[in-house]
C-alpha cells in the first residue's frame, strides 16, 4: 500500500482482528496498535475488570481517548474492540486517516471462537448464541461502513492477512459486501 494510512482493523469479537493485525503490522513493517491492549497497559487491569468495577460507559470514555488520540497518528496497523465503531465519533476519527478493514465471521464461527473465554464482559449471557446473533444484527449495518470486508470463516489469521495485502497493493475498487457473511 502506497499510503500511510492507518489500516484499521473493526469487527464483532472473535472475528480475528487481533491474529489478523499482528501479522499485517509485521509484513508491512507498521506499528501495531491495539486499542484495548493500550486502555489495559494505562489502567493496568484488563477490560473485564473496567466493565466489572466500572461499568462500560467508563470503559467507552476511555476507548474513545485512545481512539482520538491513535488515529491522529500515521501508518499504523490499527485493532479496535468489537464496540469500538457502534460511537459515530470513534468511526469518523478512525476514518479520517484510516482505511478500514472489516473482518466477519458467521455466528457459528464466532461461538465457537468465543464460547470458552470467560473475559468478554458482553458475552455473559446464559444463552451465547443468541447474544451473539442479536449484537451483531445491531453492529453489522455499522461495519459495513469500513472500505473493505474480508471474511475469517475457514481461514488462518495468514490466509486472511494475505487476502487483505493483495486487495490494497492492487489499490483496486470493490464494492463492499462482496466477501460479507
């Protein structure tokens, strides 16, 4: 990619953001920021603990500080939490030095990449599925806002990685959707 444009990296969880990042950050030779490694260093405790003593409107004032403050640097590899763009700020500041990637993943996929972990403050639900099919009903129509979408169903974080390498060195026009769930 020619530009030093942050490629910025927003989906639902489990989708493979964090795999995905580290290997475009180390093959294009960028920084890697991920948004809420960044709140856990400053806070010195991992999400689930800010949601759980917090709350999550703590937890967004503080993503969106790390979001303002992140996109207003250049070439980076940028990962966002699942949430991150569902706040208009946070999408528009991401955007303006940003192209954004989004990675999906069908619900299934999702579950099974999730259904073990026990510090996803939002998937605490007795029903998990049916939590994940509703926020993403609720998050889809806002992911399909970034630039490009690159399914991770059936694909290593190197697969996906290179997918999305191919679509910017090609600087080509897709239109979005095109590899949508």
């Amino acid at each position: 990619m020619k530009s030093d444009k942050n490629i910025v990296l927003i989906g639902f969880m489990g989708t493979g953001k964090s795999t995905v990042g580290k290997i475009l950050a180390k093959k294009m030779n960028r920084a890697l920021v991920d948004i809420d490694h960044r709140i856990e260093e400053r806070e010195k405790r991992k999400i689930y603990e800010i949601f759980e003593k917090e709350g999550e409107e703590y937890f967004r004032r503080l993503e969106k500080e790390m979001i303002r403050d992140t996109s207003s640097h250049s070439g980076q590899v940028i990962t966002t939490g699942g949430g991150a763009v569902m706040d208009a700020e946070n999408l528009a500041a991401l955007k303006s030095n940003g192209f954004l990637v989004a990675l999906s993943a069908s619900p299934e996929t999702i579950y099974q990449r999730v259904k073990d972990t026990r510090h996803r403050p939002l998937l605490k639900s007795p029903d998990l599925m049916a939590e994940i099919r509703r926020l993403l009903e609720v998050r889809t129509p806002v992911y399909k806002k970034a630039d490009l979408c690159f399914a991770s169903d059936g694909r290593s974080g190197a697969q996906v990685a290179d997918q999305i390498l191919e679509a910017l060195e090609k600087e080509e026009e897709f239109e979005f959707g095109k590899d949508w769930f």
